[in-house]
C-alpha cells in the first residue's frame, strides 16, 4: 500500500495498491478537500508552483 500526503493541505491524506492508484486517489482527495474549503467560505491556500513527487522507501526489519 503507497501513502500519499498532501503538505499544503492539512490532513489530506490518501493511499493506493500502485503509484497510479494513489495518484488517482490523491487527486479526488484534493478534489473534495478543495470543494469543502469552497462550500464553507473559506479560502484555499495559495499556489507554490510545486509538482508531484513520489518517494519510496524500502525498510529491511530483519536486517536491523
């Protein structure tokens, strides 16, 4: 399961069974963040010209 965080939006949060899933995932989850923020009056957090970016980490247990 990929994990995918959404720094400039608090607590937005998603995951998926592949990198294409997640990032599918990840864009709904943006979509509805956004359209909440929308329909409560409030404003959405400014642009950072940022892309997306993937990172992987492998973790051995047994090897520590």
């Amino acid at each position: 399961m990929l994990r995918v965080r959404v720094p400039r939006l608090p607590g937005c949060v998603t995951e998926g069974d592949s990198v294409d899933e997640a990032l599918a995932n990840a864009r709904e989850a943006i979509t509805v963040y956004l359209l909440s923020l929308r329909d409560e009056g409030r404003a959405f957090p400014p642009a950072d010209g940022g892309g997306i970016q993937v990172r992987a980490v492998d973790v051995d247990v047994d090897a520590a």
